[in-house]
C-alpha cells in the first residue's frame, strides 16, 4: 500500500505553499524491526507504520517544524532518532514521541539543514548538509562522531555554492562518501569523511545521488 495514493490510510496536508504539492522527502525501513517504516513529509512532519504500511501514526510534537527533509536512527538504548527540517535538527530520546530542536543556528553558519546519512559501518558517525535555504548560495557540511550529540564542520577543499543537498555511500566501501550541493559541486571522500576533494565536473543542478558497487 502506497503512502501516497492511499490518502485513507495517511490523511497528508494538502496544503504545502510555495511548493503547491506537499512530497515524500524520506523512507527509511527500520534498522530493528522488519515491520517498521518511517517517512518524512514536506511538509507534514514524520509518519511511522509498524505495520509495513498497512495504518500510520504521525510522531510530529515539539519538531521545529513540520517541513521535514531527512531522518536517521542511531542505535542505543534508548535509541536516537534524528530529523533535519528547514530551520533545525530535532533529537528524539522517545521514538519519535517528542522532540527537541538542537538550536543548531548557534554553532552552525546556518539553520536550513537537509541531507543525513550514518555511516554505513558506525551509525554513531553522521553527515549533515547545511545551508543557508533552498537552494541557497553558500552550504557546509556538518559531522558526528558521537551519535548527534555533537558537530563539527567538515574542511572542504571550497566552499559549497549551495546546500548540501545530498549523501551517497555503500555498505561494500563506507569510507567513499559523496556529498553534493543542489546547485552542483559534488565532493568526495575515501576516508570515512576526515578530508575531501572537490570533483572537478561541475553539475547545474543534482536532487539525487546513489554509489552502486
């Protein structure tokens, strides 16, 4: 069952100015459970299915807004639950019961935040694209080393022409990471994310990424 065509099942906002039509922005199966899926709306917040779709709760209270971009869970007990929207990362201890906006305008340059990958080896490292709206004109990229309690911006080799939009990695090879800005520059790295170079090719715009191995 789809979670767009079955507006039975997910009563979506109809509503999503300027943009007109409110999108799915992510689906994530549940690391832990086979029958869990979460996915995030722009903008209507995060929905979970424990169910494999079948029925959807909406785990929305206390995000700092309901313009959601992307989702990770990092491992634990409790779990993390992270979500990146328009003007925040949010933290969830709960399972998505409540959350709690990490203020990350004051240690970021900006508050837009998009992109979220774990590292496909240690979901305790993560990537976060920053940036300063959509599409922006300046981005950083943001990193992890202990589960998202804390940041630190990575050095890249120029400085992002636009947010970082996007991630891609493979289980096969988790230190080649690639993280690209919507307008176009696509980095790499081959370390786990400790130093990067700029791929020369220059794109006019990128809305996706994928590594296959």
């Amino acid at each position: 069952r789809s979670v767009v065509d079955d507006r039975r099942a997910v009563p979506l906002e109809e509503n999503c100015p300027p943009i007109v039509y409110n999108r799915v922005t992510k689906l994530l199966a549940d690391p832990d459970d086979a029958n869990t899926v979460w996915v995030g709306v722009e903008i209507d917040g995060l929905w979970r299915s424990r169910d494999l779709g079948e029925s959807w709760e909406r785990l929305s209270e206390g995000l700092s807004s309901q313009d959601l971009h992307d989702f990770a869970v990092v491992p634990g007990s409790p779990r993390t639950l992270l979500a990146s929207t328009n003007n925040d990362l949010n933290l969830s201890n709960d399972e998505g019961k409540t959350w709690q906006p990490q203020n990350v305008r004051a240690s970021f340059p900006n508050a837009y935040c998009r992109g979220l990958l774990p590292k496909a080896d240690d979901p305790y490292t993560l990537f976060l694209g920053n940036g300063n709206g959509p599409p922006g004109t300046v981005g950083s990229l943001q990193v992890s080393r202990d589960g998202g309690q804390s940041w630190q911006m990575a050095n890249l080799p120029q400085t992002p022409n636009s947010t970082i939009w996007m991630f891609a990695t493979h289980p096969a090879l988790p230190n080649l990471i690639f993280a690209a800005s919507v307008n176009g520059y696509v980095y790499r790295s081959e370390d786990g994310g400790a130093s990067w170079v700029k791929c020369s090719h220059e794109f006019g715009e990128l809305r996706s990424l994928a590594l296959v191995v």
